[in-house]
C-alpha cells in the first residue's frame, strides 16, 4: 500500500509539475508512468542477466545492448541532474519510442509519446521517489497509479479510473483463462484485466507456453485491448510490454461508435469494467448494436457489443450498474430476457457499493455469462459479497493484514475475518456452483435460481429479489402471566409509596 510519506512526496511533486506549468493532471500522470517503466525495464533486464548467469547461456531477448546501456536506469540516474535531464530528453526518450519495434502496437502508441519534465531538479525529486518504490509483483506501481487518479477531480466521469486490483483478481480467478484463450477488454483504459489474465496463465500453464507456437499466441494474438484515450493506450501498452507480453493487441476503437463487423465472434472471453458515462445519441452509435438493443445507455450497449464479439461457447465477466440489474426500460427487460433466454447467464455477484470509492459511490454487480445463442440457462447463481477486505468509505483502509486479503489469500481466513473479506469464499462457493450450492437455502450468502423464477419475475436480476429474510422466531409470553407480572409490578410501587408515606409523618 501507498504509505503516507509516500503519498505526501507524491504531492510535493505533483505540485512541483504545476509549478513548473504542466497543468494537465493526465499529463502529470503519463510522465511519471513513463519514467515508472522505464525503472521496470531496469529490473526486468537485471533478472534476465541473472537468469543467463546461472545458465551460462546468452540473455534472451535482452532489452538493452552494448551500445543502449547508458540509458539504462541504473547508468543515467548517477549523472549530474544537468546531464541526467539532457541524457533522458535527448537518447532515452528517442529510444523509448522505438523499444517495441517498428510495427508493433507499442511502437505505433508511443511514437507520439513526449518527454516533457522542464527541469532537471523536477527530474531528480521524481526519480528519487521512484528509487523508493518497490514495482513488483504486488503491483506497487498500480497504487501509485491509482492514488494520482484519485486527484482528478473528474476521474469518476471520465470513467478513468482503476479497477481495484483485489476485484480483477477475483474475476480473472473465477474466469479462469487458459492458454488457448483470446482475451478481449474492449474498455482496457490501462490494461489491468489483461494484465492480470496473463499473469493466471503464466502462472497456472507454465509447462504449455513452453510450446513455441503457444508462447508465440500468447505474446501476439492472446490479449487485445480497445480504447479511445491515447494517453490510456500508450500507458497500457507499456504495461503490457513490461509484464513480458511483447506484442499486444492495444489499439485506438471507439468500440460503441465502430462497426463490429470485422470483430463480431472473434474471441473466447472477455473481461470487462466499461464506463457508465450515461447516454450515446443514436447517431453516434453503431448501427448493428442497435439491432441488438435500442438504447441510448452505454451500459447496456456494451453488454450487446459483448455479445457481438463474443465465438460461440466464449465466456464474459463484466462489471454493470445495479441498475442493469433491475432497470425498468424495455431496452433493460429485453437485453436481460437474451441473457437468460437465447444465452447462459451463469452468475450475478453483486458487491458492496463503497467498492469504487472515492471515484463513485454506484452500486455495482458483475455478471458472468457464455454466449450460445441457443440458451442454456438453467440455474443462475447469485452471490451477495458485503465486504472485500477493505472499509467501504473513501479512505478504503485494509480491515486485515496483507496476506489475508484478496481471494486468495496466502493464510486461511477465520469466520470472523471472513466477515471482513468475503472474496475466498466467493471463489470457493463457485467451484461447486453445479454441486452442493443448489441445495443452499436462498435466506444464505449464495443461492441458485432457476431460470423459470428469474423469467416470472420479467428478467429481474437484483439479488434482493430472490434472497429470503431469516425471521427469528419470538416466543410470546401468555396474557395472564403479563397480568400477574404486571400486578406483582403495581404490589411494589404501592409499598414503596405508603413507605415513603411513613418517613414523612
């Protein structure tokens, strides 16, 4: 986590980058991002050297040369702040800008991508903040990301704001992506489903991406990500690229606006967090989705698009609005009838409103479903996560310690921690979603519904629809014990009066 020291050398900075009049906060943000992974490819350069070493064979596919490693961090951070500003400005960015190859989608992104930090004692505070940084596997960078969006003060309606890390892991868990997979996030802003997704199937197929051919899908045609923010692009790119993928699919589409002709069933999963910025005029909305949905509200045209993109058998996990859930439109009726009716609507999660704080304080579910076009759904299952592991106001503070939050966490939860982070067991309760979660009373955390429940109530999703109340049983004392009490009460006051009585005469 982002330690208070840290967070107030950020806003020393922050404030030295108005001062030295970079007033465009995106811009602040994607200069810092730049040199954040330019540190990165220090330490992945580093580890590869090492992995050379102890084989003694030659590094594989090294990102510096001979001829490049004076701009290697750990070289150019030693120089004069003078020259360290001149070396950054003048070969690294040039490099930086090429690092991807020329017809790379990295390259394409970057090759607009400008060094603009105007001094060198402005260079030499941020590059000493990151030398205290940690940018490893716990994904330091993506809180220190994550805290320079929460001072935009229209992050929230731009919808450029970070899907917490400990939610995409819970989606990427219990999507599971394997190594055959083509993963699509049409909305990807800095890549973290993408991201994540690579890191399971790095993780859990090791021994298949030692097939050539398999690496190869898995460095080139796996992962692809639409976005219309080029600065989103070029810092996703580059997230990309430093988690070892060498050649994304990262590029420029307004996905509601385009035609998905060249798209439509191209890819086996998708996995999504889109924004809710509200409502599209017809006229700048794609015409096939609005065969699909009539509709002006971008959460829904979404939903359609996914559909669209989505091969037969393909799977989706997507962050909605409650309101999807229950919205009494007939676009919302309809698109959730083709979910449940010519899909399969495997599951509604539905999580804690303060999740998105402080960027929104909007409820928010996450549905899973697997396009079929002939349905399927029998049972959907729903979950009611109350807490995540974190307080659920704008301060967000961790209720556990760090190996205990997530849904895997690396120490077994205790009921009462469990009450304070219910991810584990959500991850859990699905794996046996077709075995001993149907015989779950609905008045429980999880419960299955059957498709002709969901279909009586018009295709309403909202789990309060379904969940039942426990009604804690009150046994009621008989009326002539409440008046023999209520005597015995009267018998006392009574004595106490005439004793008071006594005193006094």
């Amino acid at each position: 986590m982002i330690t208070g020291e840290l967070k107030s050398r950020i806003d020393r900075i922050w404030d030295a980058f108005w001062s030295g009049g970079i007033s465009n906060p995106l811009e602040v943000i994607e200069q810092i991002t730049y040199l954040m992974f330019i540190r990165r490819l220090e330490d992945i350069q580093t580890a590869k050297e090492r992995r050379a070493s102890r084989s003694g064979k030659p590094i594989e596919n090294p990102i510096y040369t001979e001829a490049t490693n004076a701009l290697r961090w750990s070289e150019f951070t030693e120089l004069h702040p003078e020259s360290m500003h001149q070396v950054v400005r003048d070969a690294v960015f040039p490099w930086l800008r090429e690092l991807g190859g020329d017809d790379s989608t990295y390259s394409h992104h970057m090759k607009d991508a400008r060094f603009t930090i105007p001094t060198a004692n402005l260079l030499t505070k941020v590059v000493d903040m990151l030398d205290e940084i940690r940018l490893g596997e716990q994904d330091t960078k993506g809180d220190l990301y994550e805290y320079m969006l929460s001072k935009i003060a229209t992050a929230g309606q731009n919808g450029q704001f970070r899907t917490p890390r400990h939610i995409i892991h819970l989606i990427v868990e219990m999507m599971a992506p394997g190594p055959q997979d083509e993963i699509c996030d049409p909305a990807c802003g800095t890549a973290g489903f993408l991201v994540t997704a690579a890191q399971y199937v790095n993780r859990t197929h090791k021994d298949a991406l030692l097939d050539l051919a398999q690496r190869r899908h898995f460095n080139e045609s796996m992962f692809h990500g639409f976005d219309f923010d080029s600065t989103m692009l070029r810092i996703a790119s580059m997230n990309m690229l430093q988690h070892e993928i060498e050649r994304p699919d990262i590029r420029y589409r307004d996905s509601l606006a385009e035609s998905t002709a060249s798209e439509s069933e191209r890819y086996t999963m998708i996995l999504a967090n889109p924004p809710f910025a509200g409502s599209l005029d017809y006229e700048a909305t794609a015409k096939d989705l609005l065969k699909v949905v009539k509709t002006k509200k971008t959460e829904l045209l979404f939903l359609a698009l996914f559909l669209r993109l989505l091969k037969p058998g393909g799977r989706a996990a997507v962050i909605v609005p409650e309101g999807v859930l229950f919205g009494s439109t007939a676009a919302h009726k309809e698109l959730r009838r083709i979910l449940v009716e010519d899909h399969k609507l495997d599951a509604v999660v539905k999580l804690p409103s303060g999740v998105f704080k402080p960027y929104a304080g909007v409820s928010t579910a996450i549905l899973f479903f697997t396009k079929t076009n002939n349905g399927g759904t029998d049972d959907v299952w729903f979950y009611e996560v109350t807490a995540d592991g974190f307080s659920l106001d704008d301060k967000r503070t961790p209720l556990l310690s760090e190996n205990k939050l997530g849904p895997t966490p690396m120490s077994q939860l205790s009921e009462a921690e469990h009450v304070k982070n219910n991810l584990p067991n959500v991850l859990a309760r699905w794996a046996l979603r077709n075995g001993s979660e149907k015989q779950r009373a609905r008045t429980e955390q999880s419960f299955l519904v059957a498709k002709a429940d969901i279909a009586a109530q018009g295709y309403d999703l909202s789990l309060n629809r379904y969940k039942e109340v426990v009604h804690e049983e009150i046994e009621h004392r008989l009326p002539a014990e409440i008046l023999e009490e209520l005597e015995r009460i009267e018998s006392e006051i009574q004595q106490g009066i005439s004793e008071l009585k006594g005193l006094f005469s």
